[in-house]
C-alpha cells in the first residue's frame, strides 16, 4: 500500500474483528461467522482477509464429526460429552448443522433447545447454521466456521451434521475423529447400514444402551466389531473403535472421550495428524474453486441467454445432458479466456 493510500472498509473491518476475535470477544465470534456465511459480495471481501487474518492462529483443536441417523441421540450425546470434555478443562465449540426448508430455505429445528446446559456453560459455543441446499449434512462456510472457532481459543471443536447421508465425506475431510452414533440393533439394522458411512468411521458408539436395551446394545456392538474387520481403518494404525453408552443417563462417556484422545496420540505419531490437515487443505482448496467455477457460470451472461434454450432441448429429450453442458461450458470457456 503507497504511502498515504487509505486502506479499504474491508481491510479496517478484518482487522478489528480479527484482533477481537482472538482476544476472545463473544460478539465478535458471532459476527465473524455470519460474516463468512454471507452470501452478499461487498461481505466476500472482508471475509476473504479476515480468514487470512485468523489463519496462523488456527490448527491447535481436536476436530470431531458426529454422525447418526435422525433419533439416535446426537444432540443429547454431544451435550453429555460436551459438558464431560469441559470439565477436563477444555474449550468446546459445537457447529450444528439445521435442517432448511426446501421451499422457504429456513431453518427448522433448534439444537441450542436440545442442549440447554451445554448452551449455557460460558466456556462453550454452540453455533447452528442452517444447511441449506447444501449436500453432506454440512453447512456452506463450515470449514471457516471451525477454524473461527479454533482462533478464538476453543481446542475442542465438534460438527454435527444432519444426519446419514450420501455425502457425509465432506464432514470427514475437514474433522481429524468420525463418530458413529448407531441404535441398539442386529440383524436388519446392521445390513441397513451402508458401507460407505462405516468405512468413515474412527469411532462408532451404539447409543441408548439403558432402559433394558443394555445387552441388545452389547449384541450389536459386538456385531458392528466383527463387521469393521473385514473394513480397512480410515486412519493409519488406528484399529476403530466399537463402544457402547447410554447419553442420557451420562455412561460410558468418559471411555468414549478417553478413545478420542487415543485417536488422537496415535494421529500424532507419525506425523499422521499433520498429514490429515494438509489433506483437509487441499479438500478445501478444490471445494472453493469448483464452488466459484459453478457460481461464474451460472452468473456469466451470455450463458444465462443460452441456458434457458438448452434446459428446454434437454427437458424436452432433444438434446443430451451431456451435450447441453459441453456447449455452456465451451461457451463460458471462449468467453474468460
């Protein structure tokens, strides 16, 4: 910048809510997610270099996804090993992720009402954000959530993530530890759960395990262990995982954290845990540029003249997808060269 130049709203603006942010400030948090998760272009710019701003304080957190299908505890899981990994003095933030109404786009459910005491303890931080058209129970901007959250101070992060879905890749790639949540089940149950979802799996832990359930609970366990064998681990040297708990009545809590923080020396060994985050940079990396690609070519105008006559030959079966798509693109291409 020249000498006497003034320096942008967007530069000013980053600068001081990325100093507030670091020192801590609740507000500043809050504004700084929402700032990332802004659609608006005059917010892209000063989201763009308050991450660049945040970065270098970001990286000291323990990552976890959590997953499950709708009703098996998820909410009341993370509030019992939220308040557990508090008093081991920790820092918690929790990133959930609300399912959106596909007509009106809004959010409909409250995590924040289904963990009231984790929401109040001053030393958490539970944000939801609402899905949107977004796939893999993910929001758009998780990934600079989670790293907004890690430079404000707190060293436990967790995603929870709507539920199991065909995508829910995308909350392993930005998270060090996967956790399954599963129901007490066999037979039918354990065929209903896909490959896909276990061979993410660092940690898988059959939830409801109390009001007599507890030895169907141990069955399925048991049933889950002896299917990962023939599943290769996600994380090197790492065997997963397979316990049982009961989130309501707070068992078998603490050995699922005491499991967490085994993943995570065994990741630290090895330089496996550096090598995770580089992975999950990368991930990022390419998300962000096919996410900007689609969204310039879905906005650049001599496309959106062409794009109404081709949805209309495709629609109409006179023209293959796949062709549609090559001239757009061919199109786009000849344009931003």
């Amino acid at each position: 910048m020249q000498q006497g130049e003034t320096r942008p709203d967007s530069t000013q603006e980053a600068d001081t809510l990325s100093d507030r942010v670091i020192g801590g400030d609740r507000r500043a948090l809050a504004r700084a997610i929402t700032l990332v998760e802004s659609t608006r272009a005059d917010d892209h710019a000063a989201a763009t270099v308050l991450m660049e701003r945040l970065m270098p304080h970001t990286g000291q957190s323990i990552r976890l996804g959590i997953s499950g299908a709708p009703g098996v505890g998820k909410s009341t899981f993370i509030e019992a090993l939220g308040n557990h990994v508090i008093e081991q003095g920790h820092r918690l933030a929790v990133l959930t992720v609300d399912p959106s109404s596909a007509i009106s786009g809004g959010s409909i459910l409250g995590d924040k009402t289904r963990m009231e005491t984790l929401a109040r303890h001053p030393e958490a931080y539970i944000r939801p954000s609402p899905a949107g058209s977004t796939l893999g129970g993910v929001a758009r901007r998780s990934r600079e959530t989670l790293l907004i959250c890690e430079a404000a101070g707190f060293d436990v992060i967790i995603v929870e993530t709507v539920g199991v879905g065909q995508s829910e890749t995308r909350v392993a790639e930005m998270t060090d530890m996967f956790v399954l949540l599963l129901q007490p089940g066999s037979g039918d149950e354990l065929q209903g759960i896909k490959r896909g979802i276990m061979e993410l799996a660092d940690l898988v832990l059959v939830n409801k395990a109390d009001d007599g359930l507890e030895a169907l609970a141990g069955r399925s366990a048991a049933d889950y262990r002896n299917a990962l064998r023939l599943l290769h681990p996600r994380s090197s040297g790492w065997s997963v995982d397979v316990r049982t708990c009961s989130a309501r009545d707070g068992l078998g809590i603490d050995e699922a954290w005491q499991s967490v923080l085994q993943h995570q020396e065994t990741l630290n060994t090895g330089h496996h845990l550096a090598e995770r985050r580089a992975e999950q940079a990368r991930d990022w990396l390419w998300s962000e540029i096919e996410d900007a690609l689609l969204a310039n070519l879905k906005n650049d105008p001599e496309v959106l003249k062409q794009l109404p006559e081709m949805e209309a030959a495709v629609s109409q079966g006179n023209l293959p997808a796949a062709s549609a798509a090559e001239r757009l693109l061919d199109l786009y291409l000849k344009r931003n060269r």
